[in-house]
C-alpha cells in the first residue's frame, strides 16, 4: 500500500513539476519580452529623436540661409546693397521677425521699419549683445542669441552672420552683421507638429549663447517628460538638446498580459509552450522582415542583400559565387502600354520565377525599379550557366484584358573570384555583363568579359537598338585598330547581308574582325587605303573605299565603305561604317 502511495504521488509530481518548470519558463520568457519590447521602443524613439532633430536643424538653417544670402549680396557690392527693403522683402518669410544690417556692428537698416525703430542700436558695445557680437567678430563665425521676448509678442532668436570684405592688401576686414530675428517656435512648427503627430512628447531647449551654459526653451509639448531620449546638436554656436518620449510612456507592453494569461493556461501542454516562443519570435523577425524587405515582391531589399551576402561570406570566405544582375526589357513600354499595375504583376512574377530557379544557397534581391540581383553562394559559372539560361529564356507572361501579354528579361553575370577580387564587385561585373546583352538586342544572357568596361547606362541600348533597326542601310560599328580591329556592333540589315541569321552567328563568322568582310586578296590594300585617308585627314574624319564583302557562303559582293572615325569614351577610337551594295546603286542610278 505504501509502495502504491508512493507511485501515486510520484504520479501526481510530474505534472506538478511540469506546471512549475513551464510557469519559470513562461515567466522569464515573459520578463525577456516586456524587456525586449521596451528596447525596442526605445531604440525606435531613438531613431525617431534623430530623424526629428534633423528636422530641426534644417529648419534653422532656412533662417541662416537668409543672412548667408544677404551677407553674399554686400560682399558681391563690395559692401554696399541697392535697395535693402526691396532685397529683404524677397527674403522675407512667415517665420521671420526682421532682417537687418549693421555696418560696423551698428544696425542701421531693419526690415520692416515699422515697429521694429527700437533695433537700431551698437551692437558692439550693447550690455546684453556686444560680447557675443564681438566673439562672432573675432572668430568670423555665425553665432545665436535667444530665445529673447519680442516687443511685437512672442519670442525670436538672432542669427547674425559677420561679413568680411578683402582689402587692397587681400586681407579680410570686417564689414559688419547680416542679422535675421527668427520667431520661434513658428519656425519648427512643421517638424514639430508631425513629432506629435507620430506620437510623441518633446521638449526642445538651448544655450541662450555660445558663451553660455544657460538654456531656455523653444517649444514643447509637455513640461515634465519621464526618462526621455535626448538628442544634442550644434548650431551656430549653441547646443541644442530635443528630448523625447512616447506619449503611452515606455511601458507599452501591457498587451503581453493577455499572453501571460493564455500562456499560462496552455503551459500544461509542452506544444502549448512552444506556440508561444514562436508567436513572440515571430513578431520579433517580422520587424527585422521588414527592414530588409522588398514590399511588393517580398524578396531582399538591397540593405538585407548587402547583409545577407557579407554573412554568407563570413561563413564560407573561399567559396566560389555567382553574381546575377537582371531587369525587365523596356519595363517603361509595359507602364505606359498596360499601366503601372500590370508593370507591378511582371515584377512579382519575376521575383517568384527568381525563387523557383534559385531556390537553393541563393540570395535574391530586388535593387528597385525592374532591377534585380542574385548571389549563388557555392557555385561557379559553368555550374550555373545552364540554370540561367533556362531561367532567361523562361517564358513570362501578364494577363492584360483577358489576353497573356509576354515580357522578356535580360541577364548578366559573374563569378568571383574568376572575375572580380571582392564580392562587393561581383554585382558590378555582372551588371556590364546585363549591359552588354542590352547593346546585343536584349532577351538573353551573357556571362562577364574581362575586356568589359564600365559603360554609362542611359539610354544608349533603346537609343541604338532603334536607330540600328530603322536606320536604310547596312551600317557597322568596330575599334579602329590598325593591328586588332573588334567588330562591336552591327545592324540587322548589314548580319543578313553577310548571310548570317543573327548578331552572334554574324560575330563567330568573321571572329570580330573587320577585315573578314573584305575579300582576302584585297584586305591588306583596303585597310592600308583606310588608315592613309584618315591619316592624310584630306576628307577630315572620313574615309571612302570599295572592296568586295566577303558573305558567309563564300560568294563576294561589290560595296561601297564610307567609314568615319570617331572617338569614344569607352572604347578609344571607333570607326562607324555604312556598307552600300555597288550593284544595287548602280541599278537604281541606270533607271534614272
């Protein structure tokens, strides 16, 4: 029987222990979240006190820039200004009190006169003004004094800004004051405004002067604020401090007493515990999410792209990756034809097709705009070559109206470290890769050269594309070299009269060489008859010749080359040829 109470009791013990050990748990998991969560807000407060204080100091500014723009004017007089009320009216704003100068450190002009008589003093040997007067003098900087109690009502502060004009012998002299009364706190009532707005409390204060440790208050939204977070910045001299704090207070985690309430209900099931760690880790990484994440296509931003890969690499420093730079071709065309709805839906689409190639040890980011990135950690380039290109030439589609509307993507990439010694420039490689397929006619892929260089992407790939398309004639780009001419470009009517189908067919026939289009037995003599034109610069930058071209299936055509040389930015000095057939402008000249 005793043997039987014994079990009993140790039956009755475990549950008991498990109720005890989930309800420590459940406690100090709790304590960590309310912990967590008051960091958190402050954290963000802190953020938030920076972001604002900004604000602040771009609105003083606004009231520096004007007696920055006048003190310019009497400079560029050499210390005289034509109609001061007419100049100051310009300046003039709602925040404004007056604008004045004081030649001398004695104001003699104020703007508006009106009310404002009293001003007109030296400022120099005033009691409360002339040693902050004299320090901005003698130190030739902007200083700040206020916040003072106007005569009109309200308070203001004064900015005053020394002017030095050059002597004969070029060293400064001291001209005088441009001097702007700033009401305050109309001037930050914007920044202010939206700082309660967001949900906060403030208290904005500063120095009265660079030469005291005094502070007055410039505006606030309430007196007594509860271990704030306090921001200080510089300007003109003074220290400015804007303490914040959240208008519900710091304990803002009182929701997490409904889930101390449930979580001690479901602790007596061990699954119970666990939902409850991944609830609050859940909200915990959906905030980190969302830093890092593209809203409209949920992949990376180019923040989390940056970290995910700089982790990666920390992980596995001798791993080979591919770098993939990729873009809708003319994503505008699919705004302005189908509007920008169906230009978000390819991007989504896109994004998606990008998670179902690379799916594996891939870190997807959308840069913005149609632009995308990938890194493949632990792959090279032939190993990742075929994925590509089946992921480039995937078809794609938007429903537009009922009918599936196709829409094509171009792609570059690279390897590291075959094409680059840093990570941080394999996007870069691969991104002169994506414009090379662009200058090719767009919808394919291509792999980083090492001859690429950096090119300007504006619009040259639209630009040549259809100027080349529509251009009556065949026409050919390629480096003026007198020893390694590189074919770089050539239109669709030149490749179909070589007998070619397309740009890289046409490329592999004459291996990029200029002279395999003139017949063998004529290369040397056309190319030495190209350089002497250019050379002699008889017909400037031009040269003109007749040769036979050489097509693909071995027969010759009489044309006449009319080169000029050009010089380019990227490529040195390029010769843009037009190719017209002898026979056919002969016939056409006979008829008329």
């Amino acid at each position: 029987m005793r043997f039987l109470q014994k079990q009993y009791n140790k039956k009755w013990m475990l549950p008991l222990l498990t109720f005890v050990a989930g309800c420590l748990i459940l406690t100090a998991f709790i304590h960590h979240s309310y912990d967590t969560n008051r960091k958190q807000v402050r954290m963000i407060t802190e953020l938030n006190a920076s972001t604002y204080a900004e604000r602040l100091r771009d609105d003083m500014n606004r009231g520096v820039a004007i007696a920055d723009a006048l003190k310019a004017i009497i400079i560029s007089g050499n210390g005289t200004i034509d109609n001061f009320e007419k100049v100051s009216e310009n300046l003039m704003s709602d925040f404004v009190q007056s604008i004045q100068i004081a030649p001398d450190g004695v104001v003699t002009e104020i703007y508006p006169a009106e009310g404002n008589e009293a001003g007109k003093i030296d400022l120099l040997h005033d009691e409360s003004r002339g040693e902050i007067c004299r320090y901005g003098r003698d130190n030739n900087c902007v200083t700040m004094q206020g916040p003072f109690d106007l005569k009109q009502g309200g308070r203001g502060i004064a900015v005053r800004y020394p002017v030095y004009l050059e002597a004969a012998d070029g060293n400064p002299v001291f001209w005088g004051f441009t001097i702007v009364i700033i009401r305050v706190p109309e001037i930050f009532e914007e920044s202010v405004q939206a700082l309660t707005e967001f949900g906060y409390d403030y208290c904005l204060t500063k120095t009265v002067s660079p030469l005291s440790e005094e502070r007055e208050r410039l505006s606030f939204s309430k007196e007594d604020l509860t271990n704030p977070v306090t921001y200080t910045f510089e300007f003109g001299g003074c220290t400015f401090n804007l303490a914040v704090t959240p208008k519900d207070g710091w304990k803002q985690g009182r929701k997490i007493l409904p889930n101390l309430v449930l979580g001690f209900f479901i602790v007596l099931f061990l699954t119970g515990l666990v939902i409850v760690i991944l609830v609050i880790e859940f909200h915990r990484e959906v905030l980190k999410k969302i830093a890092i994440t593209d809203p409209l296509t949920g992949l990376l931003n180019r923040d989390g792209f940056d970290e995910q890969i700089k982790s990666a690499i920390q992980d596995t420093p001798d791993a080979h990756c591919v770098g993939i730079q990729t873009d809708i071709d003319d994503f505008k065309f699919i705004n302005d034809m189908y509007g920008h709805e169906a230009g978000d839906t390819a991007l989504r689409i896109l994004a998606q097709s990008m998670r179902n190639a690379f799916e594996k040890d891939a870190i997807l980011c959308r840069n913005g705009g149609d632009e995308f990135s990938a890194v493949l950690i632990g792959m090279t380039e032939a190993e990742a070559k075929e994925k590509i290109e089946k992921f480039t030439m995937q078809p794609r589609y938007i429903t537009q109206n009922g009918e599936k509307r196709p829409f094509y993507i171009s792609l570059g990439y690279a390897e590291y470290p075959k094409d680059c010694d840093d990570v941080s420039e394999l996007i870069r490689c691969a991104d002169m890769a994506l414009y090379a397929v662009k200058l090719h006619g767009k919808h394919s892929c291509c792999a980083y050269e090492g001859n690429y260089k950096v090119q300007n992407r504006s619009q040259l790939g639209f630009a040549l594309q259809d100027v080349s398309r529509n251009l009556p004639g065949a026409f050919l780009i390629y480096i003026a070299d007198k020893t390694n001419d590189r074919i770089l470009f050539a239109n669709q009517e030149l490749i179909e009269f070589a007998g070619c189908k397309d740009f890289d067919e046409f490329l592999a026939y004459t291996d990029q060489r200029f002279r395999n289009l003139i017949h063998p037995e004529e290369q040397d003599a056309v190319e030495t008859s190209i350089w002497k034109q250019i050379d002699s610069e008889k017909s400037g930058n031009n040269d003109y010749v007749k040769f036979r071209f050489a097509k693909k299936d071995g027969t010759y055509r009489p044309v006449f080359d009319h080169g000029r040389i050009v010089k380019s930015r990227y490529y040195g000095n390029v010769f843009y040829v037009l190719i017209m057939d002898c026979a056919l402008i002969d016939s056409y000249y006979d008829k008329m």
